[in-house]
C-alpha cells in the first residue's frame, strides 16, 4: 500500500549510536513487497529492559511472551517483524515467536528469554516460520544500519519514519536517549499504543528503569487516541545498556535520576505526538487540555472522551468550532461534571464559559485558528484542580480509505 506523506509530517531527526545498541535489518519477505521487514537489535551483555504492552485480551504470544521477559529485567536482543502481527493464530502463531527467539538465543548464547519478539500487520495469519527463520539468519550477519533505516523497518501504513532523541547530564556523565517507533492506526491508549523502542546507555537498575517507564507512559504514550482501537500486539520497550559512566541510578532519590527520567519523558512524549501526526488520513493535530476536573485521571477520561468522538474529530476535520459536540463528549465521559460551570475553547479564545455561549463571541479568529494544523482545544470543568492533556487527530475520508484496502 503506497501512502502519500502525511501532511503532519516531521523530519527524521540526528540521533548518535548509543554505546551496546546495534541495529540490522533484513528481507523476510512477510508480504509481497520489495522492502526490509524484519529488525533485529542486539545489546550489550547486562542490558537492563522495561516494558509496557496493550490490555488487548486477544492479544499476540510476543506480548504474552514479552511480559514474562521485561520481568527478569535483562535483554540481549529485540526482533521486529513488519507486515504480520502473528495475533490470533494459536500454536502455531506461538511455535513461530519461539523459533525466533530460540535462533537468536543460541547465536547469542543467552536464554531465549532474553530476545524479544515484536510483530505488527494483519491479524490472523501465522507468522510463516520459513520466511521469519531465513529472515533472522539475514539479519544476524547483515551490516548494521541506522536509526533511520530501523524505523523505516518496523513500518506498515506509517507514512513518514519516526524517531526522536535526547540527552541528559548525569553528574559529570553524558548519557543518551534515543527511540523509534511506528503507528498510525489502531491507536488508542491502554498501554501500549504502537511499537515503541527507546534506548539509554546509563546506568540504571531494571526495577527502576520500569518505574521510569510507567510514569513516562502515563503522560505520552497512554494520552493519545486516533481511533479508539487498541492493538493486540502493541509494546513499548525501554532498555538501558548501563555502559555510561554514571553512578548507578536505582531511586528518585539519586544524583541523576529527574535527568534521566526527563530526557526519556520527552522522547516518549515526542514519539507519541509522532504517531498523533502520522494518523491515518489526518489532516489536523489536536491538543485537548482538559483543566478544572476532580482528579488528574478524571480530567485525561474527558480528554480522552472528547478526542475519541468522531463528531468532534469530524467537526475538526470540517473546520468547525462547534462546541456543543464538545459539551456532549464531556458528558458521556462518565466522570463528575456540571454543565453550569464548564467552559469551551479554541485556539486561546473561550466559545463557552460557565455553562453558556460568550456574549458577543466572534467565531472569525476560531475559524481562522481552526484552518491550521495545530488546533489547540480547552476545556474547564470547573469543580477541581485536576488536569491532563490528551493528543489525536481530525477523522477523514483518508481514514476509510486506508482502512478499506488494509489487507490488500
């Protein structure tokens, strides 16, 4: 399926090798195309590991399997497989994950535990063993790539590659953040939201890197939506090769720890955004910030409430402030509300306050604000001091468009 570039586009940014991370790709042929498909990521002996996968209850055996590996806190490698998400296929979806993880395991020689295998496309086709086996004996001795052609690799109707990098001080120590992701469809948060692969070389214990992990998510990954729909197969990976100099990092409490958890903050919210701005058939970026709920989690359920309606997603995609779509997807949040305090905006102007349409509101500079890319909504509740900001995009025409050919 060729996809023309999402107009949400970002550039491809620099990022440097992060010390024990090597990056391969290779040609399993998945699907009838002319492009790698298969990513393999080795790391350093030691390697601690972190991660976050989807609620999806039919969910694949590489999240099954994956939970059980992010609990023994150490990685030697990471497959991707592109174009076969391996979900819904029984034994035979499972004997094709531990045929991977076992070829790798004894190249290695570490336990099979420590590979872990992501797959993303189609729902209901085994992963072919031939092809994954022939593609994973490609990678293991290819030449190693870049962090561009790695996320080009994970890709399957991502329209634009998608990374993200960031640095951090820790003491005298510079370390490195560096991360890659895909998504663009069945996108909706309950951990996780795509395939997400982010790389530290500090020093840092796995306990505490899944504490890192955790409350990153919680403001990036677990705030974006472009469809509802959650994936069976979506994961977010977190590893730390510890070949910085830094002191350990085990607790909030030691020297580096908020500098850390910073630098990987932002790249898992940058990421996110990414995969906001690469929805399928988006045309607008949307930041929904909801203030004046009962609590920080009450306030991202409306955000979320509000961002998953496709009347509102519509109305955006239509460039029009109307507010009253908004006032319903606050109310059918199911979270405290009064209607005689809430208040609606666009763009920095207020349509709505305490309940009721401003006076002499002037639609002009809210429909010229809605003619942009970045639409910026907010919603006051008015009845607490919780607040959160969700992110997802207008719903269009592309997005049928794309979903209907999905399989072909």
């Amino acid at each position: 399926m060729d996809l023309a570039p999402s107009p949400l586009a970002a550039p491809f940014p620099d990022m440097p090798a992060i010390s024990g991370v090597t990056l391969r790709v290779a040609r399993a042929r998945y699907k009838d195309w002319d492009r790698a498909d298969l990513t393999y990521v080795e790391l350093a002996e030691g390697t601690a590991i972190a991660g976050a996968f989807t609620r999806n209850v039919c969910c694949s055996t590489e999240v099954e399997l994956g939970r059980e590996s992010v609990k023994q806190g150490r990685a030697r490698a990471i497959v991707v497989n592109a174009g076969n998400s391996n979900a819904f296929t029984g034994y035979r979806g499972r004997e094709a994950v531990q045929q991977v993880s076992h070829q790798v395991a004894a190249h290695l020689g570490c336990p099979a535990s420590e590979v872990l295998v992501s797959s993303t496309g189609v729902i209901g086709v085994p992963l072919p063993k031939d092809r994954a086996k022939a593609g994973v004996e490609q990678a293991l001795t290819a030449s190693p790539c870049s962090w561009r052609e790695a996320a080009e690799t994970i890709g399957t109707t991502d329209t634009f590659t998608k990374g993200a990098h960031a640095s951090a001080m820790l003491g005298g120590t510079r370390v490195e953040v560096c991360g890659i992701i895909k998504g663009s469809g069945m996108i909706a948060p309950d951990m996780a939201t795509m395939l997400g692969y982010i790389f530290t070389d500090a020093k840092v214990t796995p306990d505490f890197l899944q504490q890192m992990l955790d409350r990153a998510n919680a403001a990036s990954f677990s705030c974006i939506t472009v469809d509802g729909d959650t994936s069976t197969s979506d994961t977010v990976l977190l590893a730390a090769t510890g070949l910085a100099d830094n002191t350990l990092i085990a607790s909030w409490d030691d020297p580096g720890a908020d500098a850390l958890y910073a630098a990987i903050a932002d790249v898992c919210q940058r990421l996110a955004h990414l995969v906001v701005r690469d929805g399928e058939g988006a045309q607008k970026f949307i930041e929904i910030a909801v203030t004046g709920a009962k609590s920080d989690d009450s306030a991202r359920r409306v955000g979320l409430s509000i961002a998953n309606s496709p009347l509102v997603k519509t109305a955006i995609a239509g460039e029009d402030a109307n507010w009253g779509r908004v006032v319903m997807a606050v109310g059918k949040a199911g979270e405290p509300a009064d209607r005689d305090r809430l208040s609606i905006g666009f763009g920095g102007i207020w349509t709505a306050r305490d309940g009721q349409p401003v006076a002499d509101y002037d639609e002009a500079p809210v429909a010229e604000h809605l003619k942009g890319q970045d639409i910026r909504m907010d919603v006051d509740l008015g009845i607490g001091d919780g607040r959160a900001t969700v992110w997802t995009c207008d719903l269009t025409h592309g997005y049928i468009a794309i979903n209907a050919d999905y399989r072909s």
